[in-house]
C-alpha cells in the first residue's frame, strides 16, 4: 500500500531502466519521482523533499546528507555502495540498502566472452573475412592471431564470492585447473580441482588471472608493475569488479612492452573513461562500457530485490542494510 505521506526520488534510473522495466512497483510504495541521471550540483535542489532515495551512481556525500533533513532511506540499486557515506548516513540515521546479489550469472557470463575473444578474437576475424581478405587467401583457412585452447590450462581467480564462483563453475567446464587467491578464506567445496595459494603464486602459475574482489583500501590498486611482472607473458587479466583494483599506466605499459599477453576491462578507474586513459590505446585490451551486469535478466531481479527492500524498510523490517565495514 502506497505510504501517500512519503516522497520516493530516484536520482539515475536510466542505466537501471532505460524503458525495458518498470518503476510501477516502487510507485505502488510512495510517491515517485524518477530522474534518468543527476549531476552532483542538482542533488540537493531534486531530493530536497525527499524521505526516500534511490541511487545507482549519484555520489552522496556527507555534505549532500546534511543537506536533506528529511531523508530516512537511501536505497543503492547496485551492490557496490561506495557511492554513499555510510558513516554519516549511520550518524543521521538514515537507512542504506544495497541489492547484494543479481547479477553474478550476467557478470561471469561476460567474464567468458572477454576470455575467448582473447583466446580465438572472433570478432576480428569476423571483420577481416568481411572486407575480403580470406577470398584473397592462398589456402583454405587462415588467422591473424594465434590461437589459444582453454583446456587444461590455469584459471587464477582472486575474489570467490558469488561472481568467482560463478567464474570457477564456467572454468572448470572448459577443463580449466582453478588457483583461488587467498583473500578471506575461500572456500572451494564442490569443485573438483581447486586449490587456494597467495596472490604472488596465483599470479605466477595462472593462465588466465580473473578479478571478482570489492573495491576497498586494501583491494585498491591490488595490481600494479609489481604484480604484473610475476604474471606469465603468455597470460590474460580480466577484470570485471572495479576499475581502481589495477593500476592502468602500469598494465598499458605491460600489454605495450609484450610482457603480458593480452587483457579485457568491463571497468575502469574513471568512467565513462579520460580520453587520455592508456587503456584505450593499449596494445591487445579490449574495453567493454560496464555492461557485465546490465542484462536484461539481471536488471530485473536487481528492481525486484530493490523493491523488497523498500518495502521491507517500510513494513520496519528493514533488509540488505550495509553500514561500516
């Protein structure tokens, strides 16, 4: 039932819903208001009679919270919730839900697709055989880059919740040997080859090196020369959490000098991405637009758990709160 007295804002709906959902169940719960995406300066002007928040990516600072007293819920439609200060959100009592878990078969699906363009780069074949140059080749089959066999080859995955899992299923039905990097104790039940080692070693033995950690001051910048120069030449990097977990001067300068082999980036340290970022002109990288959650599926249940949230806050039960780490 509608809460008539409650005022419901949501800052950026457009990446959540370009107009493939619908925010009807969110306006069965209060009075709606939806805004495709708000600039930092029109926060406060847009939520200032606002008791209820929903954002993606629209930062609220301390400074915003102070500045909108009415404010009792904000509710992130993401997992990440870095984009809110929690602790001044704690001090203002203001509730903070997070949408934990949505899209991890979404995210690992597209960890794969950035493996084998990597491996077999069907998409400049694709390109190339377009423009003529197989009609023109002398032999019956050809390849501009070579290609690489997944199988028994060794996935190194360095975050294993939800997502690495998800990676480690998808790998191991290639014939892929899993190497777990040790952060917080993964546990590997119920798969058949898997082994736990430091990042050092993951970095060293594996094939192909997967990234599924949060952002957080210790995971930041948690790859650098330092860490890049113990991969093999002949490996990958894929990172597909968050782009401040590698330090992108450092990989362009890998991938350019030939001492790492490729790497394909769903994220970047700034986005939309500087026009400068060495990541766009790095040899063999292939960058994707933040994409790997944003199946139509995934955006789907990530609205539906959004939804319960709300209405769980509203019935005084309130769920997926996050506060300080």
């Amino acid at each position: 039932m509608k809460e008539q007295s409650l005022k419901l804002v949501v800052l950026d709906g457009y990446a959540l819903n370009p107009g493939d959902l619908s925010w009807d169940s969110f306006g069965q719960l209060a009075h709606l208001t939806v805004h495709e995406r708000t600039d930092t300066p029109l926060i406060v002007e847009r939520a200032a009679a606002a008791d209820l928040i929903l954002t993606n990516k629209t930062p609220l600072s301390s400074e915003t919270l102070a500045s909108l007293p009415r404010l009792k819920y904000i509710g992130v439609l993401a997992t990440g919730y870095n984009v809110v200060d929690v602790k001044a959100a704690a001090a203002r009592r203001v509730t903070v839900t997070n949408v934990p878990s949505y899209g991890s078969s979404s995210v690992a699906q597209l960890t794969f697709a950035l493996i084998l363009e990597l491996c077999n780069n069907v998409g400049i074949h694709d390109s190339v055989v377009k423009t003529g140059e197989w009609s023109r080749n002398p032999d019956w089959c050809f390849w501009l880059r070579p290609q690489v066999e997944l199988y028994g080859k060794v996935m190194g995955i360095v975050g294993f919740g939800r997502i690495g899992r998800a990676v480690a299923k998808i790998a191991e039905a290639f014939g892929m040997r899993l190497l777990v990097a040790n952060h917080r104790n993964p546990d590997l039940s119920g798969f058949s080859n898997g082994l736990v080692a430091p990042l050092e070693d993951v970095l060293r033995q594996a094939d192909v090196v997967s990234l599924h950690c949060p952002l957080t001051p210790q995971t930041q910048n948690i790859i650098s020369r330092e860490h890049l120069a113990l991969m093999k030449p002949t490996a990958f990097l894929i990172n597909t959490s968050r782009g401040a977990l590698i330090m992108e001067d450092d990989l362009a300068e890998s991938l350019n000098s030939g001492r790492l082999a490729g790497a394909a980036v769903d994220v970047l340290s700034s986005e939309p991405p500087r026009p400068d970022n060495p990541l766009l002109r790095a040899k063999n990288c292939i960058v994707t637009p933040h994409m790997a959650w944003a199946t139509r599926e995934a955006r789907a249940r990530l609205m539906e758990t959004a939804v319960n949230n709300l209405a769980s806050f509203l019935a005084g039960q309130p769920i997926n709160v996050v506060g300080l780490e």
